[in-house]
C-alpha cells in the first residue's frame, strides 16, 4: 500500500477530491460517494480523502465530518484539508492558522486532522511565522503532518530549509497541478525539490478537470461546471493522448479514467493521485485504478504521447 514518505499515514492508491461535496453532489450523493470509495478499497489500506476550508466555505468539511461520524469511521479514514486563502489578508500568518484549523476540526468533527495543507503560498508572512505555526498544531496533536499545495519550486525550497534552519515540523507533502495534459512545470520544476526532500506527492486534476475520461470532443457540448477550462485540452496533441488511453485501457477491458490514474501514480514521486466525481457512476470509472497494473510499454506510450 502507498505510505506518504517520512510519516506513518497509509493511504489508498487513489484519493477521493472532496471539491465535489455539497457543490456538484448534494449531501446524499456525497455520502453514496464515500460510501462508493470506502468499499472499493481494500481493508489493508487507508481510504484517503482531500477537501478544504474554502470548498463550500466549509461545506465540503462538514460532509465529510458528518459521514465519518455517522458510520463511525473517522479511526479509518486518512483526512487531509487545508487552510485556504478566501479573502484573508495574511492567509498564513500565525493567528489565521490556528483560527482555520480550529473551524476545519469542528467542520470535521475529529480532534486531529491527518495532513494539514497550505492551500496556497502567502507572500505576506515571513516563512518563518507560517511553519512556527504549523509546528504548534503539531505539537498539540491537532495536525498530523503539514503540507503545501500550489507552491512554486523555489518557495517550496525555501520553506523546507527554513523549516529545517528553525528546527520545527516542515512539509512532508505538495499537492501540484499534474497529469497526462499538465506535465511541464512539475516535472520540469518540481519533481527534482520533491525527490530531493522525499516529499509525498499528490496531484490534483488528476483528470485534467474531466478531459482525459474522453467525453470532450470538438464542437461537442459537455454539461459539466469544468467543461470549459477542460475543453482547452481539445487539439492534436489532446487527441493523441485519448487515443492511447483508449487502446491502453480496451487492452486491459477498464475505462481510460483509471489508466490516466494509475499512470499518474506510476510516476517517480507521486504517492495517490486526487480524482473526484459527482455522481456514483462517475466514480466507478475511476476506481478500477485501484487494481489495475500497467506494463512498462503501455506506461511509456502514454509518456510519449503526452511529451511536452
């Protein structure tokens, strides 16, 4: 099973983006999607789960929260959230921190919160005051393990050595934009800092915001909230990719959601990449990842089809 790097978290190949909660599926379909997602993975793993302070200004959380407490299952769920930007003017200083983590933890209805990220890098606080911070929730036991999200190389770097420098908790894990259609900036940027520090990986539109499932086509009208930013990926090198995900995913009799996934998990670095779906037949395309296995000629043909 997937263990993020210097942490004792387990968690599932997969990871279920909770961006969908209360947005696109209302709470029932929010708790069959769960409900979907618990039973689909395997009992030696940990069901993995992202959502964040600013998904539904907080519905997302409290979804999340009111599920886990309803099937008593909080103990076997591994929950990331994060402290998001909103309209805050020093989103990462030290007070708007603890005041974020406080509101998730009720939203959430658990007293620890498994991985704890910062949505967003904060220019406006001194690195120092941000992991200080996170390393006090740390220290409390409310926070598990602190990571970053949408961070540049270079900040990210600077973070880890000031982390390092204050002798305090420092990131263990960077969710990036990464996929089949998005591989330039992190692999050319970031991939180095995260195997250098041996940071877990998570990537998030892991599906290129819905593209690489293979219902975009050109002139084709798509009712989806992601449709046009996922429309940009229509074109000659967008169809080069759905082709090979196409025969790749016929050869193995599985969907070309779960082989775009499972070639995201694959890649040196990443731990479970992040997929979401609004309905439950949604999520059944993506969860054949979990079992599936990819020869290293289907991998590689993938990778050349995709080449930035």
């Amino acid at each position: 099973m997937p263990q993020l790097p210097r942490t004792d978290l387990d968690v599932s190949d997969l990871c279920l983006g909770g961006n969908v909660f209360g947005w696109t599926a209302d709470e029932p379909t929010s708790f069959a999607l769960l409900d979907r997602f618990h039973d689909a993975v395997p009992s030696t793993q940990f069901p993995f789960v992202d959502t964040a302070e600013s998904y539904g200004d907080g519905t997302s959380e409290t979804i999340l929260g009111t599920w886990m407490a309803e099937r008593g299952l909080r103990d076997r769920i591994v929950v990331a959230t994060k402290a998001s930007p909103g309209d805050k003017e020093h989103p990462l200083s030290a007070p708007e921190i603890r005041a974020a983590a406080e509101h998730s933890l009720r939203n959430l209805q658990t007293d620890h919160i498994d991985l704890y990220y910062a949505h967003r890098d904060d220019p406006t606080t001194p690195l120092d005051e941000t992991l200080t911070a996170f390393d006090e929730l740390v220290q409390a036991g409310k926070v598990r393990y602190a990571a970053a999200s949408n961070y540049s190389a270079e900040r990210l770097t600077e973070a880890l050595q000031t982390a390092q420098r204050l002798g305090v908790t420092g990131y263990v894990a960077l969710q990036p934009h990464y996929n089949l259609m998005e591989r330039r900036v992190y692999e050319a940027e970031l991939q180095a800092v995260a195997a250098e520090h041996d940071l877990g990986v998570l990537p998030y539109f892991g599906l290129a915001r819905g593209f690489l499932t293979g219902k975009y086509r050109a002139g084709e009208t798509i009712d989806s909230p992601r449709a046009q930013r996922a429309a940009q990926y229509v074109g000659e090198k967008g169809d080069r990719v759905l082709t090979a995900l196409r025969e790749v995913a016929d050869g193995h009799g599985t969907t070309p959601a779960a082989v775009a996934l499972r070639w995201l998990a694959d890649q040196p670095t990443v731990t479970a990449p992040i997929a979401s779906g609004r309905s439950v037949e949604q999520l059944a395309d993506l969860l054949p990842m979990l079992d599936l296995r990819l020869t290293d000629d289907e991998r590689r043909r993938l990778t050349d089809a995709s080449a930035w």
